[in-house]
C-alpha cells in the first residue's frame, strides 16, 4: 500500500505491479526514470508512465484506486492523499525527439517488474528538454544517469541522435559538448 513513507521507486513498483495485473503495459519515461537510475543525483515528484496499450479510462482508474490514487483535476493526472508523488500518462507512442522507442529495460524488486526506458534513452529523454527548452535540470539529470549507469550508457547511440535531431535552423552539438564535458567530470553532476 502506498503512504506518506512510500518512496518514488515503491510507487513505481507499485503501479506498475497494479496496472500488469490489470493488463495495462505501461514504461516509466521522464524525470521519474532518470530518478529510478540515478536516484542520489536526482529528485522527480511525479512518475511518467507512457501506456503501451490502450486501456479505457475506467480500467486504468480501477487498476491506481487499489494503490489509493484517484484521478486529479489535472486532466490524465492521479494524486494519492497520503503521498506526495503523483502520477501521469503522457500521450504516446513512447518516442524522444524524432525516434520511437521499441527496446524497453526491466528493473526487478522483489518479485515485481518495472518496464522503463534504457539507461540511454532515458538520457535522450533528459537531453531533449536540454535541448530544446534550455532545462538545465534535465541536463543536470541526463549527467546523472549517464555517470551512475556508465556502463549502459550508448555515447555513439547519443551523439547520432544529436546530429539527426539537429537541423532546421538548430544545431545542438555545443549542448552535447557540454553534456559530455559534465559526464567526463567526477563528483557533481
């Protein structure tokens, strides 16, 4: 059961063990899943969920009430009244900037399963706000997770994303510079 101890992760687990048992496929994107890799660097208050399938309204309100969510007045949002975190289903497909996503990764606790972006492409994702709204908290994130998953973290992948998103007028290799010049720092992100 989720309460004001619950932490952003036991909520993730938890609504994607519920929304599973309700044959809702859902992957953890955004602020939540750079949190989930990187979780000392960086703090998110909301979990992002992109629906695989397209469940109705009623369903994917059944499956959270058993967590205690209810849907807020922001529309597609759910809030719980004893925790802070809340939870949100942008519209799909599950994509960052130009590319859709099809490989998804797996986090295990327990015997729950917890479908979220891979470590790069949960990146792309912070690197898109970067980008394109000049957040430098989602750079700030996107360093985060590339230091703490540096194993898993595709830069070839990255830096060809980068140049294909660029163009039309923008060109985005001085913020990819500067994203690999972070990473390349210790401590700090």
């Amino acid at each position: 059961m989720i309460d004001e101890t619950s932490t952003l992760e036991d909520v993730c687990f938890g609504v994607a063990v519920a929304l599973d048992r309700c044959s809702i496929e859902a992957i953890l994107t955004g602020g939540s899943a750079a949190t989930m890799y990187a979780p000392h660097a960086y703090t998110s208050l909301d979990a992002d969920f992109v629906l695989a399938n397209f469940p109705d309204r009623e369903s994917l309100r059944l499956a959270l009430a058993e967590l205690g969510f209810v849907p807020s007045a922001t529309l597609g949002m759910f809030e719980h009244p004893h925790s802070k975190f809340t939870i949100d289903f942008p519209k799909g497909p599950l994509a960052v900037g130009g590319d859709y996503i099809h490989e998804v990764a797996t986090l295990e606790r327990a015997n729950m399963h917890l479908r979220i972006l891979t470590p790069t492409d949960c990146v792309r994702d912070r690197l898109a706000h970067f980008y394109y709204w000049g957040d430098y908290t989602a750079l700030k994130a996107a360093v985060a997770v590339a230091q703490s998953q540096r194993g898993s973290v595709d830069l070839l992948k990255l830096r060809a994303w980068t140049e294909r998103e660029s163009g039309a007028g923008s060109d985005h290799s001085p913020k990819f510079s500067e994203f690999l010049d972070r990473i390349a720092r210790t401590g700090d992100p």
